[in-house]
C-alpha cells in the first residue's frame, strides 16, 4: 500500500512539473557595456513564484525515493519563506500536513502564501533557532524534516534532466556568446550554486561560477579562509540568501570567485533595475545584479566581450512592506545614495 502511494505522488509530481513551461531568460539591454550582455533567468514565473519551486520539487522526489514520506506523513522545514511556500505547493498536491519553521521577520506574503497553500508557520526568533525547532518538530509530530540546507546539492541531478544550469545552457544557445564568461549565484542553502558549479566542468564549460554573498552571512569568509566554525549573530537581511553557519549543502570548491555585496548595494539594485525591467523583484535579485555588473565593468575595463547570466530569484510583490517601503529601508538597511550614485554612472 505505501509503495503504491509513493509511486502515485511521484507521478502527481511529474505530472505536475509537465504542466509547468520553462522559464524565461531575459536580456537587458545595457548600451553602456558594448559587446557584453546581461541575462536574468526569471525564476519568478513558477507556479509558488521563486527558484525554490524547482528545490522544492527535487526534495520532496528526494524524500519519497528514499522512503523518508509517506502517506499522511507531516512535512516540517527550516526556511526564511519562499522555500516553504513551495513545499507547502507540493504537499497540498500530495494531502500532507505541512509546517514551515520560520524568523518571525519573515515577510507577510509569504507567510500568507504558507497558509494559502495550506501550511502552517512555526515562528522563532533568531534565524539560527529554525533547525533546533524544526528537529524538535520531527521527534513530536514524528513526521519528516526536510532540511533544505543539507540536502539541496543532493537531491538535484546536476549532470542535466533539465535543471536550471541545463535549462540556461540550452536557452543561451542562439545568443552572440552563447557559453557564458560568467554565471552569478547568491547562496542560501548553495544547493543551486553546488549544480551550477558541477553542471560546468562535466560539460566542460569555460563558465566561470561566481557567488555573490550579502551581510551578516559566513560563506564568504568561509571561502576565503576555509573555517568552518565562525557564526554570525544575527541573520541576513536579504531573505532567502546568506547564512548565520556553512550549510552542509555549501561546496565552495566548485565556486571560482565570490563577491561580498553590501545590503544596500542589492536595495538600491533592485530600484534601479525595477525602471528598466519595469516590474519588481526581491532583494536577493539585486545581489544577483550588483555582482554581475561589477563582472561587466571589470571586463569592459580589460576590453573583454561575452555573455553573463544570473537569476531573478522572485518577485518584488512579495516585500512591498519591506525593500520597497522607504521607511523600513532607512531604518534597516540605511543610506543607499552611494550605491544609487554608483549604478547611475555605470
């Protein structure tokens, strides 16, 4: 009876997923860079909304393949939001329960997304509490912890079945410089940098995998020094990207280089890519975007050409009372005129 269940949600989830179109690669046009060009994968346009729609998917096929759920078991993950809003999709599609643990900071659309899609939302405090929490959770409810940040490089097949490397490779192909000179990932968990960063070298790319990193998270540093064990106290203020501790689903050696970006160097981002795309976008987008220019400028400044993509993680909706209300901005995040200043003359 329980294999039959587990081999009709894998086929509800396949089917699903063939519901679901491809997205969009988006050029933008930037006439001050002459020769190279600027791609934003829109991640935006799956069905929960964000990149997480395609981690969501592959750990739930992850935890079914190994025997880890089954019928009526509750689902419980860790998550700053857009992660939980796509694992509560994919367990209404199944009929579990599902319950996400998350900074009560997070913002209120996703929330209200989480209990749209029929969860419901533990809070905590501090972002370091959401793993205690959610293992606690799994021994009360003896249900299942999904723990992105561990199994995110492992549950997706990096060598293609159209992941999101696969999928920019094949849309880039009738560019002007269809291999990219650069590919530029934030990192949450790192499971999406970890398939970037593989997908490249067993295909054989010249690509060089970039990981933009904002405040008040330790990959960078950890890239850099390879320590483990420095925390940071309190959480990013970009949602869904930078961690208080190296997540085990972090490979740095398959990252090339990584960028630290300032807070208010990713808000006044998405400002200002907000009057060229004429649409909203999260903030994690403008940490995206700032790393891919300061690459731009770097190779017009050598007279370099070629190409540069990187993701439009989800949509701005979701954080109009935050990176989008300039009172909340001013007090958390502070002054973003050098960085408006900085992106008016590129």
């Amino acid at each position: 009876m329980t294999r039959l269940w587990v081999k009709q949600a894998i086929r509800e989830i396949e089917a699903d997923f063939q519901r679901s179109a491809d997205t969009h690669l988006i050029r933008l046009s930037l006439p001050q860079f002459p020769g190279i060009n600027l791609y934003l994968k829109d991640e935006s346009t799956h069905p929960t909304g964000s990149l997480k729609h395609r981690l969501a998917r592959s750990l739930f096929l992850y935890g079914l393949s190994n025997g880890w759920i089954k019928k009526d078991t509750t689902i419980i993950e860790a998550s700053s939001g857009s992660t939980a809003v796509s694992e509560a999709y994919f367990a209404r599609l199944l009929g579990l329960p599902f319950i996400a643990v998350v900074p009560d900071c997070t913002a209120k659309r996703k929330i209200q997304q989480i209990e749209f899609y029929g969860g419901r939302c533990h809070f905590v405090k501090n972002a370091s509490e959401i793993y205690a929490a959610s293992e606690q959770l799994e021994k009360e409810l003896n249900g299942h912890y999904m723990d992105q940040f561990t199994y995110a490089e492992r549950a997706t097949d990096w060598r293609g079945n159209n992941n999101i490397a696969d999928s920019i490779f094949r849309q880039m192909q009738r560019e002007p410089n269809p291999v990219p000179e650069y590919i530029v990932m934030s990192a949450g968990t790192g499971g999406t940098s970890a398939t970037l960063g593989r997908y490249i070298r067993y295909q054989g790319h010249d690509t060089k995998l970039v990981v933009v990193d904002p405040e008040n998270s330790v990959f960078y540093n950890y890239f850099q020094t390879g320590d483990r064990t420095p925390s940071a106290h309190c959480g990013s203020r970009i949602e869904g990207i930078g961690r208080p501790r190296v997540e085990p689903s972090f490979i740095p050696d398959v990252v090339e280089e990584m960028i630290q970006v300032p807070d208010a160097a990713s808000i006044a981002t998405i400002l200002w890519l907000e009057k060229i795309l004429g649409r909203k976008t999260g903030a994690s987008t403008g940490t995206n975007v700032w790393g891919a220019l300061q690459l731009a400028k770097r190779m017009r400044e050598n007279g370099e050409s070629g190409s540069i993509v990187t993701l439009l993680c989800d949509s701005g909706e979701r954080y109009l009372d935050t990176y989008y209300n300039p009172e909340w901005v001013q007090q958390r995040i502070g002054d973003l005129s050098q960085y408006q200043q900085q992106l008016e003359h590129l």
